[in-house]
C-alpha cells in the first residue's frame, strides 16, 4: 500500500511539471497587408506643398510631411496576463499593417496639420475585412480638428457601423472657396474637444485630390487653394 502511495505521488508531481512546461502554441492566424489599390485612398507621398486658404485671404501652408507603414503583432493573450496565469505563452496571434500619413506647417507657428492612418478593423471577436481610415484637419489653437473615422475600399468610402461621423453625400463636382472640385465626399465629424466651442464639423474629402476644405460649425471656410 506505501509503494502505491508513492507511485502516485510521483505521478501527480511528474504530471504537474509536464503540465507546467508544456509546449507553447502560437500560430499565426492572418496576415493583413494593404494593397497598392488600398494605399491610393490617401493620394499624398509627403513630399506635397499644400496651400489652403480662408475667404480672406489668410494661408496655411503645409509642406513637412512623411508617410511609412508598421507592422504590429497582435497577440490573443496580453504579454502580462501571459506572464502571470500562461508561462509567458500568448497564444494565437495576427499581424497587422497600419499606414501613417503626417503633413504640418514648417514654421514655428505650426497652424496647421493633415493626420491621415489606414488600418484593419480584424480583431480576434471580430475577423473582418473591413479597412478603416482616420482624418485630422487642424489650424492653430483655438478651435477643435475635424476628426473622423470612416471605412474604404481602395476607390470609395463609407460610414463605420455605429460612428457617430458620417458621410453627409457625395458630390460629382463642387465649388469650395474659389476653387472647383470633381468627385468630392462631404464628411461630417462631431467636436472631438468639448472644450473647443468652434470646430472643424465639415471636410471635403477626394481619393483624387485629398481634403479640398474643411468647414466649421461658425461657418469658416478653409479652401485648397494650389
């Protein structure tokens, strides 16, 4: 009876240090990478000069810009909830692209700033296709960005499912300013400042030209002017 006692003490301790150090699984379960088609949905390389305008006269002036690509790896188990309950085994894990577009004013005001990303809405609750893209419009310092998140295709946009931004219509051609524009979204953004009682509600978005204006709720207008 003692030796089976021991016989399965030693089970039980083989068995817990087996369990312990068993093999890690992390497979790879999606690579998303962008398209040469999906990238033209922001028509600038950073290398523009970028003039816009105010209807009196006023200029912004955008030409210190880069644009890159990361990629992250994203883990279905977090590094620290890994390290603690997993043995530092994350599991399954996706890997995603994120494109990076930033257009600034080179002057020591800095009174202006284009943000455009390109990302993937794949998450592991959630492994869809869709792509999403975020545009920022800012000017100086007292009034909000506009700021809005929408989907794309490589040749369109759309409204991200329960966003409060939306696409207000679509226009064949428009005028902005003093200027004409062909194939133009108007886009709505609510104030992503609440501190800010002016922001920029309003842009007009081209695949072709990028942003063409951006308007704020008191009505100012800023134009592409080149």
């Amino acid at each position: 009876m003692k030796n089976c006692c021991k016989c399965y003490l030693i089970f039980l301790i083989s068995a817990f240090f087996v369990g312990c150090h068993k093999q890690c699984v992390e497979n790879q379960i999606a690579e998303l990478k962008f398209t040469t088609e999906d990238l033209s949905i922001n028509p600038y390389d950073s290398s523009e000069k970028l003039v816009f305008k105010n209807l009196i006269g006023d200029s912004i002036i955008l030409s210190k810009g880069y644009r890159n690509t990361k990629k992250f790896t994203i883990h279905k188990i977090d590094f620290e909830e890994a390290y603690n309950y997993y043995n530092g085994c994350q599991g399954d894990y996706f890997t995603s692209e994120h494109n990076y577009l930033s257009l600034q004013d080179s002057s020591v005001n800095n009174s202006g700033t284009i943000l455009i990303e390109l990302y993937f809405h794949y998450s592991f609750s959630n492994p869809t296709d869709d792509k999403g893209i975020w545009l920022v419009f800012s000017q100086g310092k007292h009034i909000s960005s506009f700021d809005g998140g929408y989907l794309f295709s490589h040749d369109s946009l759309f409204n991200e499912r329960g966003s409060l931004d939306s696409i207000v219509t679509f226009h064949n051609q428009i005028n902005i300013g003093s200027n004409s524009f062909k194939n133009v979204y108007e886009l709505y953004s609510q104030n992503p400042d609440s501190r800010n009682s002016e922001w920029f509600k309003t842009a007009y978005y081209s695949i072709q030209k990028g942003f063409c204006g951006v308007r704020s709720n008191f009505g100012t207008l800023w134009y592409l002017a080149n």
